[in-house]
C-alpha cells in the first residue's frame, strides 16, 4: 500500500475510485465477468472470471489486482452516490440516466458526477436468436470497453446523470463463440459519485495508444501512458474520473477481431501537487501477452478526467495491489489504521 499525501485540512472523508487494473497469471482469456470497486469501510469489492479456462473447469488461473483510490476531505464537499444498470447489446452501446436526490445539495454549488466502480457481467439473459450450444457466462473474445458520464442536469430536487457503456466483442478462434457475439447481451453497471462544491471545476481528456509488434509468445506489451496536469484553479484539488474506454484491435492488421486479454485496466497515478495544479500520469493497460497470442495487437485508450478544486481539500491516494481465487472476491478495510 503506497500513499501519496496531496493537502492538509480537517474534514469527513469520501473514498473515490482512482485506478484499477487486473491481470492473469498464466493465460490470456475472455471476459465474462469484471467487478472493480471501493466500499464505504475502503474494502474493495472485486471479480473476474474468464470462462471456464478460469474457474478450474478446464483450466485454473488466478487474476492480480491492483486498485488505486484516494481518501478526500473538504469541508464544502457534499457527495451524493447511486448505481446506474442497463443492459448492453446485441449494439455495442447503450445508455440510461441515473436519478439521484439533490435535496440536500446547495442550488448554487457546481455539480460534476464521476466513475466509482463498475461490474460487466455476460451471464444474464440473452437476446433472441441466441444459439444454445454456447454458455453466455463463458464470456467472449473483447475488442475493449467503456464508460462515460454526462453533465448532471438539476430537475426539480431530483439530479439526471446521464451514463453510456460501450462494450465491444470480436469474433476468435472459437465457432460457437463467434456465433453467439451477434445476440449477445451485456449487464452492465455502474457506481457513480455525484460531486457537489463550491468552487472550479477542470476538464481534462486523456488519450494513448500503442501498435505492438508481434513477437508471441509473450510478445512485451508494456503500459500505454499519457501525462496529466492541471494549471489554475483553487490552491487545493482532487482529480477523478468522468469517463475512460479502453481498445484493442479497432484499427491495425487485424482489426475487428477480437482477442484473449491477459491484463486490463486504467489508472492515475500522482507525482506531485503544486498549489493550484496536479501533476502524474495515466498508465492504460490491454496486452494479449500470452503462450498463444492471435492478432498483433493494436491498443488505445480515451477518457476524461475532471479536477475539482476548492478551498481547505485533502486527497491522500492509496494503492492497494493483491491476488484473488477467481471469481467475486471483497477485501476487509485496506486504509491504514
């Protein structure tokens, strides 16, 4: 657990997602089910199965994660928190608007919603046609995936979040599988902190990508990077999420295939904090790197981030790293005592 200490004021403190990223121990494998996200307490509540050469029905692996979060205090802060669910395919895309209560919330303070945890899960009901020799909770070869959340809009003492995912499968080596992508039906939800304060709101997108050369087995795939820093603004501040999509294969040799992932994620990571900025880095993970790799890769990534600062604001970050059985797994308390 590392911890990098950003401001000093007293204060109730909010935890906010910041990072994650899971990774496979011995194989590449399909997504079938992904949970990343921090509770109250700061226990992680966390999941990943990649079909059944995961679970030990055919073959065992094990997933590495590492999550980042920060603790946040600031007098003026007031957070609001709610899940959105939609359900996502046979498109791509889809969409819904999350209603939270904004009694509470000062009618002059900005208001900005940011990602605090997500859950992709294949299992569920399927559309019509899907065909029955394959198990949607096997999951699927994956071209990436992503979330984004809009500008909340005050309706009365209701607040309306609008909130996309995009998640993209890609036809492999398997038949069945590749049969049943057309029909296939993602659940999708997403945690979602609604941010309200006195004080700048800065807006920042963020993007990487990588062409990977074709070197299997294990072909090196290391981190896409993209510096962040924010200028201006209030002497304090903290940075979070308001969107991030992570790619494979959308353009290249190989291009609308998709492929086994061997480590995923996104993460921000700080390196310093002058008054009235932030400096660090995003790192965005999507290897293949694996025994057996089947497309030459090609990796992406886009995403917002958004700096919320005000007067008398603490952001400690907190990284937390570890191994899991495969499947649902949560952590006890992860904050120092």
């Amino acid at each position: 657990m590392l911890l990098f200490l950003l401001a000093c004021a007293p204060g109730d403190p909010e935890l906010l997602l910041t990072g994650w990223q899971y990774e496979w121990e011995t194989l590449s494998h399909r997504i079938s089910y992904l949970r990343v996200g921090v509770e109250d307490d700061s226990s992680l509540s966390l999941g990943l199965i990649g079909g059944d050469w995961s679970t030990g029905s055919t073959f065992t692996d094990l997933p590495f994660y590492r999550v980042r979060y920060q603790r946040v205090v600031a007098p003026g802060l007031r957070v609001v928190r709610g899940t959105a669910a939609l359900q996502v395919g046979p498109e791509p895309d889809g969409s819904t608007t999350l209603v939270l209560d904004g009694t509470e919330l000062p009618e002059g303070d900005t208001l900005v919603a940011v990602i605090d945890g997500f859950t992709l899960d294949t299992s569920g009901p399927q559309a019509e046609g899907y065909p029955e020799d394959y198990d949607p909770a096997f999951g699927y070869a994956s071209n990436g995936f992503g979330l984004a959340l809009g500008d909340p809009e005050r309706d009365g003492t209701d607040v309306r979040v609008p909130v996309d995912a995009i998640v993209r499968w890609g036809p492999q080596d398997r038949e069945n599988m590749n049969a049943a992508i057309p029909y296939a039906v993602t659940a999708v939800t997403v945690d979602v902190a609604l941010l309200a304060f006195d004080g700048d709101l800065e807006v920042l997108p963020v993007d990487a990508a990588a062409d990977y050369p074709f070197d299997p087995p294990y072909t090196d795939q290391a981190p896409m990077e993209a510096p962040v820093a924010f200028e201006g603004g209030a002497r304090e501040g903290f940075v979070a999420w308001r969107s991030f999509d992570l790619l494979a294969n959308v353009e290249g040799p190989d291009a609308g295939e998709g492929d086994y992932l061997r480590a995923f994620g996104t993460e921000l990571v700080p390196t310093g904090a002058d008054a009235g900025g932030f400096d660090g880095a995003v790192t965005a993970t999507m290897s293949t790197s694996s025994a057996i790799e089947f497309t030459e890769l090609t990796a992406g990534f886009s995403g917002e981030l958004v700096r919320v600062g005000a007067a008398d604001v603490v952001a400690e970050h907190f990284l937390v790293s570890g191994q899991h059985p495969t499947g649902l797994a949560v952590t006890g308390a992860t904050l120092p005592e």
